[in-house]
C-alpha cells in the first residue's frame, strides 16, 4: 500500500511523448521515492483550456472536467484528482468552483454527462502536485529523502501566473509566493529570493498571435534570472517552461542577445537530490541543458 494514492490526471503535455514528458518522468521518479502512488483516470480527457480561446460555451467547456472528475469517482473513489499542469489544474479548478456551487449549472452537466453513463458527484478535491507536496507532506517531509543536496546551485523560482490567481497554494502570497524557494531550499539548493519576474505572465497565450509581445516578457523574465545571478528557472508551469526555454533562441536571432538559461521542473530539482539519474529525472528532455543538474546527477 503507497503512502498516499491519487487520481492521476496528466493532461495533453504532460502525458507520455508529449511536449511535456520530461515533467512526467520526473514526478514519476519523484513520486517513487515519496511513496505516491499516481493512478492515471482512465480514458480521461482534455481540460478544456484550449478550446476556450474558440469561442466554446461555458457548458461545454465544464462538461469535459466533469467528465474527467466523475470517470474519477467512478474508477478510483476515495481519491482526490492531482494534475501536474498548471493550465489544466487552473480549468480543472475553476470548473469544480462552477459546479459546486451552481446546482442548476450542475443539473445541465450531468444531463449531459448521463449520456456517457456518467454522474459529477463532487467528491474529490482538485489538486496541483505542489499543493500535494506542500500540503500532504510538507518541507521537513520532503528533505528527509535527500541524498544529493544541489549545493551551489543558484534557481530563480518563476512561480508564473497560473498557479498563482486566483485559487494559488493554500497560505502563500498573490504578489510574492514562496512555495518555490522554501522547495529549492528544501534539496539544498539557494534559491533567488530578490527575482522580480516570479509571477509574470510568459505570454503563452501571445505565443503565435502576438509574438512581439510574448517574447518581451519572455526576455523580461530570463534577463532577471542572470541579473540576480541564477543559473537556471525552475517552474511548476509545463507551457511557462516551454515558452522562456523554447524562444530564448529567437530573443537572441531577433534581438542579439546571448541567452542559454536553462528552465528546470521542481520535480527535477527533487528526483536528482534524491539520487535519480539524468533519464530517471528526465534532464535528457531540455532544448537548453541543465548542465549543472546533469553533473550532479552522473555524481556516484
């Protein structure tokens, strides 16, 4: 019997092969050696955070996260829903506050959730895998498996906007949150207290239709990273991840800098302190190298 046991929701860029999968590989990894037991929801589906930029109704957009919610309650009951993706947890939440709360909504969702042999219920509790990790275990929890502090690393936690506002990590500031700092502390690591850029936007919904725009944030948020003296970011966001690790090679084509700014998982930050190997922590997945992670993982 693991530790603790929840349903697994991995979503669209976190699952296997994905853009994502090396965030998946780490918590894998971590979740092992904290005895956590990850059981996917079967047949689960997307959370919807694509499809509401299209214009899709309310209902509909709901109706996907209550679909994964009730396959939740039905195969795996008792457990509460854990994502590891900000964008997903986001939608995820917001859908179960809708649902909760508005009962005639709620009538609408499982009329059309009947159709599928479904029914929400509002059993489980939504959560992030850092409100697992804060909340079920804790910091002195969470240190005692270190075998490899990453001593002499310098991270810029850059927290970003999605696992900020509006629901965040249960007692943490809106403007200053600390939960990432305390965890690269908690492997040994020195986090960057004075980061400025922690809870900004990366842009990812600028991406392709604003390029302009989300690349100045994109380099806003590296830019503070050096200046500080970081040698890498680490994010619980997957798309914040991919955006300010992917597009530092255009910032630099485009604007001449010279940016290699390795942006790291919290997971990889743990699984290699925790004695993992690169493979095991997943660091084989970068764009950028996280040189100085890599050293301490290949460490006997």
């Amino acid at each position: 019997m693991a530790k603790k046991e929840y349903a697994f929701y991995p979503g669209c860029s976190s699952q296997l092969k994905a853009s994502a999968s090396n965030y998946l590989t780490s918590t894998q990894s971590m979740c092992k050696t904290l005895d956590i037991k990850l059981t996917e929801i079967p047949d689960w589906n997307c959370c919807s955070a694509s499809i509401s930029y299209t214009g899709a109704s309310e209902l509909k957009r709901h109706v996907l996260n209550a679909r994964n919610f009730a396959l939740a309650e039905k195969h795996l009951p008792g457990q509460d829903v854990v994502a590891t993706c900000a964008a997903c947890w986001l939608n995820a939440r917001e859908s179960k506050e809708k649902l909760d709360v508005d009962h005639e909504f709620l009538a609408k969702a499982n009329t059309a959730l009947k159709a599928a042999g479904l029914e929400y219920q509002g059993k489980a509790a939504i959560k992030h895998m850092v409100e697992v990790l804060i909340e079920d275990f804790g910091y002195q929890q969470l240190g005692q498996p270190v075998v490899k502090p990453l001593e002499g690393v310098k991270f810029a936690g850059y927290v970003g906007c999605q696992t900020n506002r509006p629901f965040g990590i249960a007692g943490e500031s809106y403007e200053n949150p600390l939960y990432l700092d305390k965890l690269v502390e908690t492997v040994g690591a020195e986090p960057i207290k004075e980061y400025d850029q922690k809870v900004a936007c990366c842009g990812g919904a600028l991406a392709f239709s604003e390029p302009e725009k989300s690349q100045k944030q994109i380099r806003n948020i590296i830019e503070s990273a050096y200046d500080h003296g970081a040698d890498m970011i680490v994010t619980p966001c997957p798309l914040c991840q991919a955006n300010v690790e992917v597009y530092q090679s255009e910032i630099n084509r485009k604007q001449g800098t010279n940016f290699n700014m390795p942006v790291t998982y919290y997971s990889q930050l743990m699984t290699v302190a925790y004695g993992g190997s690169v493979k095991e922590a997943g660091l084989d997945g970068h764009v950028i190298e996280p040189t100085k992670l890599i050293e301490i993982a290949k460490k006997g």
